[in-house]
C-alpha cells in the first residue's frame, strides 16, 4: 500500500485553516534525558477528539521532524484536549500567553494509551522549570491561510 507521508505526497500546502486547540495540564511533568531515542513517525499531523490525553516532550534538537530520530527531551506534561481537532507539525504551542515551541512531530511508543507529542523548544525546560500548574490552560495555535 502507497504511504503518501513517506512518498511525500502530502504536505503543508493542503491544509487551508484550522481551528486552535485548546488543552488543560493534567499531569505537569519534570525530567530530562539526552539518549530517549523517539522514532518520529512520517504523518505531519494527527487527529485526535475531545477529551484525548496527550504527553507533550520537548526537545532543543533543531531538526527534529517526521521521520527522524530524537534524543535530547525534557518532559512538560500530560494535556487533557477540550475540543476536538488536528494538531500539524509547526503549530504554535503556547501556555500562558508565551510560545514554549512548536509541533516537530509525534512517536508512536505508547500508542494506544497516548500520543507522544513532540516540542521543538530554544532549550530545554521541563514543565516544572516552566512552571505550568495542573489546571493550566494551553493553546495550539491554528491558522488560517
């Protein structure tokens, strides 16, 4: 069967707009490692409904991507989703009115309990360094073209 992520048929041209997703801290996270190795899956964006459980990790590794391999992480946290929606490699992930990075890609390793979704951080900063509260809200940022 033809993969259109591997074969690279599919991009960010054909996503035209998308709404933002918003998520609350349910677990705030605290801890690094520099060998994790995260398999970065080809698909540059996931679906995921309402009330879904996702673990945001950081990474400062620049070319993390679909499709790579990524080792330097830091933890941030579990996200309870309040709405329905589809998170895309490059959105803007912010938590209290400041962007902590953005969308490099997802890993697979707890699938089907979670999504591993990956940051692309300046440096690496746990969700505790951070200092995000359980409760906290966060925003992944849509678009609109």
């Amino acid at each position: 069967m033809l993969d259109p992520y591997k074969k690279k048929l599919v991009n960010h041209d054909f996503y035209h707009s998308k709404i933002d997703i918003e998520g609350k801290f349910v677990v705030v996270l605290d801890g690094k490692l520099n060998n994790r190795g995260l398999n970065l899956i080809q698909p540059i964006s996931r679906a995921f409904s309402k009330n879904t459980i996702i673990e945001l990790i950081g990474t400062d590794e620049q070319n993390a991507e679909p499709g790579t391999v990524v080792n330097n992480i830091c933890y941030i946290g579990f996200i309870e989703l309040l709405n329905s929606g589809v998170i895309l490699t490059g959105d803007n992930v912010i938590w209290n009115e400041k962007e902590i990075g953005v969308i490099a890609g997802y890993d697979n390793t707890h699938m089907p309990n979670h999504q591993n979704t990956i940051v692309k951080m300046n440096e690496l900063i746990s969700g505790k360094e951070l200092g995000i509260k359980l409760n906290d809200k966060l925003i992944i940022k849509g678009f609109q073209k």
